[in-house]
C-alpha cells in the first residue's frame, strides 16, 4: 500500500526541519526527503542566532521579530524532540580599534539597539580587547549536528538523495508515496533543481571553519570580530569563517586556513594548535533575504530557501508565515517573496 502524506519536503536541514515541524504542529503529515549522511553545510556550522552583524554593527534585518521570542520557541522544541540542542547565552563583540569603537559610539543611543547591546569594559584572559566588547544579548547557539538527529530519529524520513527526474510534479507521485504538495528546502542545491533553478537566484556561498585547542577558559559566552570563537568541548574551539562565493568545492584550502589563523592571531593571545578544518556551502540570495513562495505555474510547488547563515533564528518565525501562506493564504512579505525576482 502506497504512504500519501501532505506535505512532500526535499531537504532536511534546519531549515527544512523546522517547516516539518510546524506544518506536523498543524496537523499535517510530512515526510522529509534528505541523504542524512552528506557533507552538508548544517552539521558543520556554528548555529549562531546574533541580532548584531558586519564590522558596522548593524542590527539585523527584521530582528525584533526574530529574537522576541526565539529562546522560548526553542526550549518547547527541544521539550516536543526531547533533545537538547539549543543554549542562549551572550555574544561578546570585540571592539579591535579605535575606528570600530568611534562607530559603536555613533550608533550606541540609537532606540533599536536597546535591549540587544551594551558596551562593557571587560577583559577576558587570553584574548586581546583593549578597546572592549558590546555585550549581544538576546542571542544564542545551536547544536546543529544534536538537532537533526533528534529530528532524523523521530520524524518522518526517507534516507536518501532526491532523483528529481523521479520526482514528477503533475503525478505527485515519488518512490511509491503519494504527496499532495512539494516543498524544495535543499540549500544551494535548488540550482540543480529542474522546477526552481532558473526563479531563486541562489548564490552558493563556501565556508571553511577550524577546530582548534588552546588553553582559554570558557565562561559561557561566544566571541565575534574578525572571526567567531565558539567552544565545543574541552580545549577544543571552533573558529569560523569565510566567505567564497559561488563556489561549491567540498576540499578546505591552505590560503582559508592561513586567513582564519592570521584573522585569530588577532586575537587569540594563546598557542592553538589546528586540529580539524570542514567546509560547508551556504544558501544565500543575490539580496541576502530568504527566498519563500509558490512555483508560478504549479500550485502545489513551494519553495523555503535562501537563510544562508542565518536559519537558526530567521527559520522559525519564517517557517510559521510560510504555513500561513500554504494553509490559510497569508501574503507572504514581498522582501522574502519569491515573485520579487520576476522581471
């Protein structure tokens, strides 16, 4: 007897992830379609959720939003999983000259920033911040790798890569389940996909990230500025990360590692000795906005893309308007509409 689900979704990542569970909070069903084993760009990513981007200190787009209730929606995910994956905790932003705190001082008595920062004359042994950290607050982490196997162990799941010559729109039919909508959450991957390709404008974006050991405490908080340092375990920090676009090579290169370390050494005080070096592709926008909306000549075609660096704290307010939209008709905001592309 054939499986029929509701919802068909390509792509397991965080983003897709999320979308199942709201759609299953619903009381929809779902089957999510992903090779769970692949070098895929979430299991290696930070899972950072900061308010606070770029050396211009620029509060995000939309991050009232976001944040306002992100720490509350995540402890009853993990509650429904019962998995923990997420930590809130505060991001520290180095201040690393004169220049970028004259910019912070610009900014500072601006309404939008309260709530999220405040400036702090803080030293933290081993790193160097003569100048002083904006305290990030309202932020927080996620355990990518912990949150999809919590997922993969409990939700709906084919272990497999999607055929798309299989995958027939008018039939709705796939590998003997039957499905009454499609929805395309597979990261960079939609430029190969035969429906969405030529309408997201997707720019695959390669990251590489180092795993270090070094003796610096940890006390809880993640530091940002020229990189990230983020602990993992022990003695063990991630360090991340750059930024090639448009290109989808899996193999690390010796001139980003050399980057990241010179960028560290910035601020790294301590020895460190690299111990491991990943690389992930993002999905990013020509626009830098998620990419959301239905196909425009298949109605049961949906697409949830586009996040880049960003699904742990843009995916589960956007995932809730993407339902809205499928199941009661919702206009989704035009910036993260995928009509916005049409000429």
């Amino acid at each position: 007897m054939s499986q029929k689900v509701d919802f068909l979704i390509v792509g397991g990542g965080v983003s897709g992830r999320l979308l199942q569970l709201e759609l299953m909070k619903r009381g929809k069903s779902t089957l999510v379609i992903d090779d769970c084993g692949a070098n895929r760009c979430t299991k290696i990513a930070a899972g950072l959720a900061n308010p606070l981007i770029g050396k211009y200190f620029t509060i995000g787009w939309r991050v009232p939003e976001f944040f306002s209730d992100l720490r509350s929606y995540y402890e009853e995910l993990e509650l429904r999983l019962n998995a923990t994956f997420f930590r809130p905790c505060d991001l520290q932003r180095i201040i690393s000259n004169p220049g970028e705190q004259n910019t912070w001082l610009s900014k500072a008595h601006k309404d939008k920033y309260k709530g999220f920062c405040k400036y702090q004359a803080l030293d933290f042994d081993g790193l160097s911040n003569p100048y002083g950290v904006i305290t990030v607050d309202k932020g927080g982490e996620m355990n990518t790798r912990s949150f999809l196997e919590a997922c993969e162990k409990q939700l709906p799941t084919m272990d497999t890569r999607v055929n798309y010559e299989k995958l027939n729109a008018g039939k709705s039919k796939y590998e003997g389940i039957e499905y009454t909508n499609t929805i395309f959450c597979e990261g960079y991957e939609v430029m190969y996909n035969p429906w969405f390709k030529d309408l997201v404008n997707i720019v695959p974006t390669k990251g590489e990230i180092l795993e270090i050991e070094t003796d610096l405490q940890p006390k809880g908080d993640i530091f940002l500025g020229g990189v990230f340092i983020q602990h993992i375990e022990n003695k063990r920090w991630r360090v991340g990360s750059t930024y090639a676009p448009k290109d989808t090579s899996i193999n690390p290169t010796e001139e980003k590692k050399n980057e990241l370390l010179s960028r560290l050494n910035n601020v790294l005080k301590l020895e460190c000795q690299v111990v491991n070096h990943k690389v992930g592709t993002r999905p990013a926008s020509k626009d830098r906005r998620p990419i959301c909306g239905v196909h425009p000549e298949i109605s049961n075609l949906y697409v949830f893309n586009g996040m880049g660096s960003k699904a742990v704290s843009m995916a589960p307010r956007l995932s809730t308007e993407m339902c809205d939209f499928i199941l009661e008709g919702t206009p989704l905001d035009q910036d993260i509409n995928l009509t916005r592309f049409e000429k």
